[in-house]
C-alpha cells in the first residue's frame, strides 16, 4: 500500500523547523511507527505527524513530518534499530524541509497491490475474467476490521470508543486492559480506582481519539447497512470481527450516494465529547486490473493473482476485496 499524499510546501531555506520523511512499514501500526519515531529522536506526540493511518499488517509507505532536522547517520541508525525478522520501520529517504508539520487526513487515497494467494485454478481463472470484464467496480464503503482492532484480536476499540462517550473511564479502562496496550507505569496508576482516566492521559492523544473514530465507524456501518436493506434488493453477509452487513445482490441498483450516521468528536486536551456526525460516501469506485496469474509459491497446486487499483482516502482494500469474491460466488 502505498500512499497518495498532499505534499507540504517544500523550503531549502530559511526557517527550516521540520523534516518531512517516507517511511515502509510492515508488522507495526502507523501509531507504533510514530512512537518509535518519538522516543528515538527525543521528541513529543505533537512533534511527529502523519497524514493517515496504515495497516501493521501490509508493507505500506506513508508521509510523515518531524519537527527535527535530520541527519544521514541519524537515519542510519534508527532504520537499523528498527529492523526485526518480521517487521521494520525504514526512513526510505527524506522528501524535504519545510515550516509546518503536515495534516492528518490531508492525503488524496492509497495505491495498492495486493496478492491474493492459494486459489484453485477455476477460482483464479474466474477472477482473473470477473475483473478483466469489470473494470470499474463499485462497492460498499464499509469500514473493515482493522478499524476496530488489529490482527490477531481482540477487536475492541469501538467499545473503548463507546465507553468514552459514555464517560464511562472504567470500562474504557478495563477494555483497554484486554487490548494488552497499557504500559506498566500507567497501569500501576490506575490502581487509583477514582480515576482511571489517568490511564488515557499518558496516550497518544491521536490514540484515544481513534477510539473514539472507531466507534462512529461503528455506527456508520451499521447505519449504511440499514440504507442498504432499505433502498435494493439485499441480503445479511457475516464479516468476521465486524458483524452482520447488508449487499446489494444485483449489479445494478440505485441508493443515496450519502450516509449519516450519528458520530462524536473528542477533544482530548479536556476529554469532553461532543456530537458530530459522520458522513461519508456510501459507495466507492475503483479501476482494478488482476495480472501476474501464475503459480502459488507458498501453496503446492494453488495458484496466485495480484489485484492493483487506487481507493481514495478512508476506503478500506480488504473490504473491498471480500465484497469482490461474494460477488464472484454470486454470480
């Protein structure tokens, strides 16, 4: 995956406050990225930003900006600090300097290629033609399960969201506990039982209000599924770790091209939620090409295909990718 980002205004000189890098991932969070970004070169949460938010679970390239600037034998160093068997944080290169940090959400979408592994040869071979004969798709824009927590489980970040808006810190807390993602020091002070919001003081701010985005994501899903039932010809679909959704069952159909759904925003300087619904586009668009069918090197007697297309920003390609095999079976 590879980000489609909004490019900050670059300088060579004059003041110069901040380096703007690329940075690959694999097998950590755009969140665990930041922060080993944060410790490294001594710095605070508001001082290293990122446009958007990249699966731990995908090698994924993405714009980020450093109120620092960086030397080469700096970046030597953390790109081999920060390289394990399964997984790495590398500053590939550095974009430029400028005076301002860049901005959340600010990015256009995400290019992506994706192998789809371990197919019967008829099952490839239908998606190789499903997708050459459909090249512009349409999908539900439903939010998907890296939303509500991260691979391997659990998937609980919703009810954290849900238990702030609630004002409920306990619950936030004891979900949070589950998640395993309380630092030892944090979890000593919420032994105080009077405040277990001491807890998310501690967080990147950026964290707790995801918590709460996922629960509104939540909420959104469940509304577009509604609308869904209500305006096509649709059937129930199990999705694992986000529950029951409605697709529409025939190609062609009419909807609104707008969801609302009740939502929250939190101000994390206070804590204080307030209402702030969501709205997003109900269906998204896509050109894909499927190419490279060839034999599965990981899969003895299976083969391989890889499926490349662009979805714009808060569209999410594993969805994207079950909503294309139910419609390949439905057929």
């Amino acid at each position: 995956m590879t980000e489609v980002s909004l490019m900050p205004s670059f300088i060579s000189k004059g003041k110069r406050k901040f380096t703007y890098i690329w940075l690959q991932k694999s097998g950590f969070t755009t969140f665990e990225a930041l922060e080993q970004i944060k410790l490294f070169f001594k710095l605070s949460f508001e001082d290293v930003c990122s446009q958007g938010l990249k699966d731990e679970d995908a090698i994924t390239e993405q714009l980020i900006s450093i109120k620092k600037i960086l030397k080469e034998k700096d970046i030597v160093v953390f790109n081999k600090k920060h390289k394990f068997k399964n997984q790495f944080s590398k500053i590939k290169f550095v974009m430029g300097h400028g005076e301002k940090p860049i901005k959340e959400r600010a990015l256009h979408g995400n290019a992506f290629k994706i192998v789809v592994r371990n197919l019967k040869s008829t099952i490839a071979d239908n998606l190789s033609n499903y997708v050459h004969n459909h090249k512009q798709l349409y999908f539900i824009n439903y939010y998907d399960n890296q939303q509500f927590g991260m691979p391997g489980g659990p998937y609980n970040t919703h009810l954290i969201g849900k238990a702030i808006v609630e004002n409920n810190w306990k619950q936030a807390y004891e979900q949070l506990k589950i998640t395993n993602n309380i630092t030892q020091g944090a979890e000593l002070k919420a032994k105080d039982i009077s405040d277990y919001k001491k807890v998310f003081d501690v967080m990147n701010p950026k964290k707790v209000s995801f918590f709460v985005s996922a629960y509104n994501s939540f909420l959104w899903n469940a509304q577009a599924s509604l609308l869904i039932e209500k305006n096509t010809e649709s059937k129930k679909f199990i999705f694992k770790n986000v529950g029951k959704l409605y697709l529409p069952t025939n190609a062609v159909f009419q909807c609104p091209h707008i969801c609302e759904a009740g939502g929250f925003e939190l101000i994390p300087e206070n804590f204080l939620v307030k209402p702030k619904p969501t709205k997003r586009f109900l269906l998204v668009a896509t050109n894909m090409y499927a190419h490279d069918l060839e034999s599965d090197d990981l899969h003895k007697n299976k083969m391989k295909i890889t499926l490349s297309f662009y979805l714009p920003t808060g569209s999410y390609a594993t969805m994207i990718i079950k909503q294309l095999f139910i419609n390949l079976k439905n057929q």
